[in-house]
C-alpha cells in the first residue's frame, strides 16, 4: 500500500475541495467526476520531497517550512481537538482515513513556473540525489516527468490566476 498525490489546479478552495474522494489525475474521464488539469506524482509529497526540490530551484538549504501548505480539506475547522475527540471520530472520518487536500502556497507555484529550460536536467540530476531517494530511487525519467509536468501546471495556474492543490490518499 502506498500514498498517492495529485497535484492540481483550482480556482479556489471550494472548488479544490469538490468531491473530495474523488483522484484528481485520471486519464480517461469518469462519468460523475470532476476533471482537473492534474499531475499524478505517486511519492511526491508536498512537504519533504517537493519541498527539496523547491529548495533546489531557489538554491536555498531545504526546511520543514518551505513549502507551508494549508489543509483544505478535511476543513481544518472541524478537526478533533482533543484525544478524546479524536477516538470518538467514526472510522470512517475523513481525519482519520483521508483524503486530505492542501494548498500550495504562491510562491511555491511561482517558484515551479519560474524554472527555465536551461535548469530542468540540472534540477533533476540534483533532486535524485536527496536522503529520501536513496532506498527506493525513481524509475530512468520519473523525476523529469514529474518536474516538467509540475511546472507546465503551475504556469497554467499562474496565467489563470489560480492555486495549485495536492490530493493525497492512501
């Protein structure tokens, strides 16, 4: 079993948030699901490893607190706040079982649009060397994959004035 994230673009967070067990990244439509200008990014999640490379592109060292996204869903304003609250949960909550959905900050958006051409193999190279690639490396092209197709949707994101949002699931 594995985590899977999405990366996707949204005009706002209602809309990110639509149908929330629903996969953002599909590759043939599914009649009664939302379609979304998506990047399926198995692996790749917001915090640790987008992060890396977020900090690769602005040659900056990686923090925890880079990348900084804001939980959408499930709404951070009905989350257990107490163990007591958080046992009573059905097991069915999604704060328990998922998915969750977080937004992407614009900087993080703008720092993945901003990436020329000239950078992409340099960044890859780079990204395949982090801590967290070491047991498990990438398939030959993954990560070139992943990069150029994060990167083509944060400039989507970025002309049509929108967030980028993750979809995770387990």
């Amino acid at each position: 079993m594995g985590v899977f994230y999405d990366y996707y673009r949204a005009a706002n967070r209602q809309a990110a948030a639509e149908n929330p067990d629903d996969p953002r990244a599909v590759e043939k439509p599914i009649p009664g699901v939302a379609t979304f200008d998506a990047v399926e990014a198995k692996w790749i999640d917001p915090y640790v490893i987008l992060g890396q490379l977020i900090a690769l592109a602005r040659d900056v060292p990686y923090s925890l607190d880079l990348v900084r996204p804001v939980t959408v869903y499930p709404p951070p304003e009905g989350a257990p706040a107490t163990m007591e609250e958080w046992e009573a949960l059905p097991d069915d909550s999604p704060y328990k079982e998922g998915p969750g959905i977080e937004e992407l900050s614009a900087d993080v958006r703008d720092t993945l649009a901003g990436i020329p051409d000239s950078r992409v193999d340099e960044l890859v190279e780079r990204w395949e060397q982090i801590e967290e690639f070491a047991y498990v490396p990438p398939g030959a092209g993954y990560l070139l994959e992943i990069l150029t197709g994060l990167r083509g949707l944060a400039q989507r994101a970025q002309e049509e004035e929108q967030m980028i949002y993750c979809w995770i699931c387990i």
